[in-house]
C-alpha cells in the first residue's frame, strides 16, 4: 500500500480509497456518536443546509464547529457530547475542515474518515482492503495540521504493520498548533470548547469501528462498520 498525503482538494476528486482525518475535532466527535448509539451523520456543506435538515426532521441533532451557533446542538466538542442523548439518532454534521474534506472526495470507491480513536480499525479496514494507493485527506490548515498528518502517517504505518506505536505521533498531535489552540480556548472560556477535548482526541485506537462514508437519498452519509466489514 503506497499512502499519499494531500490537502483538501480545491475540486472534488475520486481516488479509488481516501482515508479523511480530522482528528481535532470533527471525526473524533463523530466516533464518540457511534460509540454513544448515534445510528448516522448526515455531511452538509453549510450551516443553512444542516439547520434546514434537522428542521425536516423532527429528532435529528445538528453539530457545528467554532462558537457555538443557534439552532445547532454541539459545537464539536467530544466531551461535551457526553451530555447528549444520541442513541439511535441521525446527526447532520457541518465543519470547516473534517466534513468539507470528506465531501471533497466523496466519490471514492471506499472513503473512511479517522481520528486517533478509530486509527487502528481504519489501519485494519486497509490491510483487509489492500489497495495499491491510499489517498490521506490532511484537513486542518490547509494540509499542513501536524496533528492530522500524524494521525494519518500513523494509520499508513500502522496499516502496514501491526505492531506500530502510537506514542511518537500521539506527541506530535499533542503539540499541535490545534492542541495550543483548544487549550488557549480554555483559558479565555470559550463556550464550544471542554477542557478535557485535546485529551479525548488523544486516545488512540479507542473503538473497534471504522467510520464509512458513501452518499445516499443525495448526502454523503458516515455510519460505524467493523474494521472486517470496512471494505
């Protein structure tokens, strides 16, 4: 397997296997809703196209990133998530990096979105898969989120061999410019934002899923697979 690393693609592309990883913080509040009992997330591409959904259907949540915004139910903060009732629910989710990546190459034949807390059922979905190339989304700053490209150089690694470490790349994402950010978001009291977020997105290999996305009834829609059915 030949990983490649790139950015959001300015116009939606179609590798045959994309691996999107937003690992601070949209795809480790989306694993920690399948781990609560969320049954899917919806992606939209604006916040108006989220709210009109949820307004259509009546128990659907909404998630947004940044300050928290009327009418959405969580501003992308996996611990604050705790204090949802998820179980069962749709979630229409709408982010500036993670989704918008996901939906950048939502053609690919299998599209997985990671984080820390999924790496190794997405790495095990790969081994299963054994394409010849995976295409790694890096989604937070341009391509360049040290946090999301050691998340995605861990699932590459990890994917070729099972015994990888997670350590090494848990400190490069530990001392992100994302991480700095989340925690300066603490001290000054930001509302979207949990003291206890950088440490959630921490934890490594954490679930025994991956997460899939494929479109259907017009949206691309990420459910939970087991890593042996990810393919």
């Amino acid at each position: 397997m030949r990983p490649a690393f790139t950015g959001i693609p300015n116009r939606p592309t179609a590798p045959d296997v994309a691996v999107v990883v937003d690992v601070m913080r949209a795809f480790t509040v989306a694993a920690w809703a399948f781990r609560r009992g969320a049954e899917k997330i919806v992606f939209t591409e604006t916040q108006e196209e989220a709210l009109e959904l949820k307004a259509r259907h009546p128990g659907w949540l909404a998630f947004q990133d940044g300050a928290p915004v009327p009418g959405f139910d969580l501003a992308n903060s996996p611990a604050r998530l705790r204090s949802l009732d998820v179980r069962g629910r749709t979630v229409v989710q709408k982010t500036t990096a993670g989704t918008a990546g996901a939906l950048a190459v939502a053609d690919a034949r299998l599209l997985l979105c990671a984080s820390f807390v999924v790496a190794g059922a997405t790495a095990e979905a790969l081994r299963r898969t054994r394409p010849d190339t995976v295409t790694f989304v890096v989604t937070g700053d341009g391509g360049r989120a040290e946090e999301d490209l050691a998340c995605a150089e861990y699932i590459a690694a990890l994917a070729d061999s099972a015994d990888t470490e997670p350590g090494p790349y848990l400190e490069r994402a530990r001392h992100s410019d994302a991480a700095a950010r989340l925690a300066e978001g603490v001290r000054l009291g930001w509302t979207g934002v949990h003291p206890e977020d950088v440490e959630m997105c921490l934890e490594a290999d954490a679930f025994p899923f991956a997460m899939a996305a494929a479109r259907a009834d017009g949206h691309l829609v990420l459910r939970p697979v087991p890593a042996v059915t990810a393919v």
